[in-house]
C-alpha cells in the first residue's frame, strides 16, 4: 500500500471501531423488529404463543386510516415546529453574537428550557393551558379575551403542542448556530465590511453560508428528534382530543402498550424509520454538509 493510500485511509481506520460498535446497537434492534412484524405477538404472552401472520401486518397497516391521520398530523407538526424553532434559533444567535449587557444571563435563560425533562416539560405546558386554572387563561382574561379550553379542542391542542416543542428546543438551535457563528473567522466579516456589505448582506451573503453544513445537521437533528417525539404529547394530551395530537410515535406506543399487538406495532416502527431515513437522505443530498463548497 503506498503512502498516499494509506494516509487517505487513516481516518476511517480511526473511526473504524466507534462506527463497528454503532452499527451493531443499531442492527440487533432492527432486525428483531422485522423479525417481530412477522408475527402476532401479544403483549405479556410466552413467545411461543407468537403466530406467524407473514405480511398481514403491514397490509393492516397500509389500510389503516388511523395511521395515515397520524402520520399527517406528524408531518404537520414537525415542518411548522422545526421551521419555528430554526428560524427564530438562528436569528437569537445572530442577536447573542453581538457583545450585549447580561450576555451570560441570557444564554442561561434560553437553554434552561433544553435541560428539562420532557416529561417535565408536559406537565409544566399541560397545567400553563389547564382551562381552569391554568395561567394562560387567567393572561388572556387580564387582556379582555374569553378563556378557551386549549387542550380540549383540536386546533388549539394541536397549537399547543407545538408552542410546547418550539419553547424547549429552540435553544439546541440556538446552541449550535451561535457555536457556528463565533468560529467564523473574524478576517471574513472585516472583508465583507470593506467591501460595503451592509449588516443583512453580511448575514445573508457571508455567515450564513459559511455555517450551511451546521445548519444542515441542525436541521437533520431536529427532524428526526420531531419525529419520534413521545413523551410531551403523551403528558399534554395522549394523543386527543381525537387523534388531533397524536404523533405516530405517540400511534406505536397504543398499538403496543394499550392494543397488546406488538408485531403490528413493529410494523408501524419500521415504517418510521423508512419514512425519516428517506427524508434525512433526502436533505443530505439537497444540502450535504460535507460536499466541498466549490461543488455544492
């Protein structure tokens, strides 16, 4: 092996065991779940009660209108909460990159939210909306306007539920954009300035595409974090009122845990991954964080 060779293989040598131990968390569960899709498996019984059902369970599936109402209602809620939260994370990390009065108390105040327990995070939202007593309420009465009953109707739940997202993860985006931001090279700003670019141009023109490959992973990150989201939802609503809540992770966890079917439930699993392995390729290939920049 010549040098050259060698020395564009040293990386992946490196990365060769951390990449090995991954792939093999990730293969056992996979497989055991299209293994689990064959069979109809309930809840709490011996495996050798499990019957071989074949494909039966993803044709169930396909036909299911529950599952298409919660996968709708999934991608509804990721594309506006994920919107929201990229958008608004990365213009408080453009105001936070700027020297600023209290600087550190407000990095502080905004990623407290990250650092909740989800679970925590449900209750928190789920009293804030409480028809009765919940805070919320009691704002809008201050403000002259009628109190509604936020998690009892399908639109406000569903309005809810992403407030709910947006709060607590916005900092991640925030986090990661302003990391982004404060390792651009000082050199490339004062260039742009001489040139006469204004503040907006120096954002659209310079920062923002310098920090595309960060954006671009935020963005994965948080799309694939919408999609298996549980635990809020589960809090706030469990899924109501109707399925107007209810996120497909939300959908697998009743057919496994409430409806005891276990092979359908890893039916339903395999199809989310199919679903948000495809978008993830997709977004890579639009937008690969690690093209070089000449040939993107």
């Amino acid at each position: 092996m010549t040098p050259a060779r060698l020395a564009r293989l040293t990386p992946y040598l490196y990365i060769l065991p951390a990449a090995a131990v991954m792939l093999a968390g990730l293969a056992w569960p996979i497989a055991d779940a299209v293994r689990l899709s064959f069979y109809d498996w309930p809840l709490g019984t011996d495996w050798a009660t499990a019957r071989w059902v074949g494909l039966e369970a993803f044709g169930d599936m396909l036909r299911s209108r529950q599952v298409w109402t919660s996968m709708g209602v999934t991608f509804a809620f990721v594309v506006i909460a994920v919107t929201c939260e990229m958008v608004l994370g990365i213009a408080l990390a453009l105001f936070l990159e700027r020297p600023v009065r209290g600087m550190r108390l407000f990095r502080t105040v905004f990623v407290l939210p990250m650092m909740i327990a989800p679970i925590c995070v449900g209750l928190i939202w789920r009293y804030l909306f409480d028809a009765n007593f919940g805070p919320i309420n009691l704002w809008a009465g201050a403000l002259g306007l009628a109190p509604r009953a936020w998690l009892a109707e399908p639109e406000l739940a569903f309005l809810a539920i992403i407030v709910t997202d947006i709060w607590q993860w916005t900092p991640f985006v925030l986090i990661m954009v302003l990391a982004a931001l404060q390792g651009i090279d000082g050199s490339v700003i004062e260039a742009a300035r001489i040139d006469g670019a204004n503040a907006w141009q120096q954002i659209v023109r310079v920062k923002l595409p310098v920090i595309q490959p960060i954006l671009v992973v935020t963005l994965l990150m948080r799309m694939i974090d919408g999609f298996r989201g549980l635990e809020v939802v589960y809090v706030m609503t469990f899924g109501g009122p109707g399925q107007s809540t209810e996120l497909f992770s939300l959908h697998i966890y009743k057919a496994a845990f409430i409806s005891q079917k276990l092979g359908y439930s890893a039916a339903l699993s395999i199809l989310l991954l199919c679903i948000v392995a495809v978008l993830a390729l997709a977004v890579l290939l639009i937008a690969n964080p690690l093209r070089p920049r000449g040939s993107r």
